[in-house]
C-alpha cells in the first residue's frame, strides 16, 4: 500500500513538472478599450489631432458610386477613417507646407516604397473590418503607413485607442440623431447642435464636417472631423478634450443629404 502511495505521489510530481514546462508564457496584455490613451516615442511634439469618422454611405458614394468594395458591411452607418497627428515641430520650423503633410504624412521622414509591417491581434482586426470602410486599397494599412509609422506608435495600441474613440462617439445621442437622419436632409447648424449638447460648448472649428457629391450629383454627408488635444483623448467626447482647428476644412453647405446605402 505504501510502494502505490510513493508511485501515485511520483508520478503526479512528475505531471505537475511536465505542465510546468509546457505552459505558454504570459501574453502582454492589451490596451484596454475603456481608457484611450497613445504613447508617441518620436515627433510627439505636435499640436492636435484629428479623429476623423465616417458618415459609411456618403464615404463610399463618389462620382461613380464605387468607393467601396461590394463586401462593404451595411452597419455600422458610423465609420472610422482615423485619427491623424497634426505636423511636427521640425516641419513647422523647416516651413513644411501644412498641405504637404496632409498629402503624404509619414512619407516625408521615410521612404514611400518602404511597406511598413502592420500586425494586430485577431480580435482587433475583426473589429476594424466592421468599422473601417472597405475601400479597394487596404485603409487600414495605409492609415499606419501613413498617420502612425513615423511616430513609432504601437499599431495595437493606436488603432485600440481609434476605435475607442469611435465607439463613444457612437454611443451619444447625437449620433442616434444622426443615424436618424438616414436618407433625409438636415442643416448643419442643427446637427452642430445636437453634437453641442453632448460635449458641452465647442471651441470654433472643434468640429468640422467633409462632404462629397453622389452619381446624382447631390451633395451628401462622408466625414466628422474632431480636432482634439493630444494628451487629453481620454476626455473625449467632453469638451475639454477639443481644440480650435487651426485649419478651416469643413467644406459642407449649409444643408446637405444624410444618404442611405443605395445597394
């Protein structure tokens, strides 16, 4: 009886120790979706940012109508475009023409042939598939390429905190008004209005709205422009976390069409 207690207790001792040794190791945990936060290691001397989301069917209309891939997900109506770092202070001092860096971004500091690899975990990646626009050149590869690369930004962590920011645009009641308005016209002060009292009073410029011409010729809703402080994302939407755009780029009439998805 006590040989079998000796064998019992040794070969349990010895399971333990294979286990032991086979156990994966810790995984680094990922940014949490509840607070947004970004750690910039280079360039991180830049005035806002831009979060830009997309109104989906006026994103992806166009003169032909063809923005947008055919597997292109009918829901959300609200999108991301992404979240865009103002120039540097080495390009301001060097007189960088603002609209150079709107136009090719990181590609100033590195070369434009050079691919940068973007690696996110599955479940980010399924997520920005329902949000990010499935356009015919891959969005989501050449927001990194281009708005986060040459920062040094963590790829995981910028497109956590993007998505995030999203989300809490999403979840007002503002853009419940705004889903609303599928398919139906609507003054722009109106819905500045609504924006307002979710976030509190603006400062000018803090929002700005994009619109593009649909194949009928109609101007209609594609983009929400929100120029935020860099180190107070977290706010966000409040109206601490906002800033004065020092560019005007809201290029919407005073009226325009909310569209539906016409496919």
């Amino acid at each position: 009886m006590r040989a079998a207690s000796l064998f019992l207790s040794s070969l349990f001792a010895a399971c333990a120790f294979l286990s032991a040794c086979t156990q994966q190791p810790p995984q680094p945990a990922r940014p949490s979706l509840s607070s947004p936060s970004l750690i910039v290691p280079q360039h991180a001397d830049f005035g806002h940012y831009t979060l830009a989301l997309t109104w989906q069917p006026g994103f992806c209309s166009g003169p032909e109508g063809t923005t947008c891939r055919a597997d292109q997900p009918a829901t959300p109506l609200i999108g991301l475009h992404g979240l865009w770092a103002s120039r540097p202070s080495d390009l301001i001092k060097a007189q960088l023409p603002v609209t150079t860096w709107w136009r090719k971004g990181c590609g100033i500091y590195e070369a434009e042939d050079a691919a940068p690899t973007l690696t996110l975990s599955p479940a980010l990646s399924h997520r920005l598939s329902e949000v990010v626009a499935h356009t015919h050149s891959d969005l989501i590869s050449h927001e990194y390429a281009k708005h986060v690369h040459c920062f040094a930004i963590d790829g995981e962590q910028f497109f956590t905190t993007a998505t995030n920011l999203r989300d809490r645009f999403a979840d007002l009641p503002s853009a419940s008004y705004l889903t609303s308005l599928e398919g139906h016209e609507v003054e722009k002060q109106d819905l500045v209005t609504h924006i307002t009292a979710d976030t509190g009073a603006l400062p000018e410029r803090g929002v700005q709205f994009q619109c593009n011409k649909n194949a009928s010729g109609q101007t209609v809703l594609a983009q929400i422009w929100f120029t935020l402080k860099p180190n107070a994302l977290s706010a966000f939407p409040k109206a601490d976390a906002f800033l004065s755009s020092p560019q005007m780029q809201d290029n919407c009439p005073a009226r325009f069409l909310v569209p539906r998805w016409t496919h």
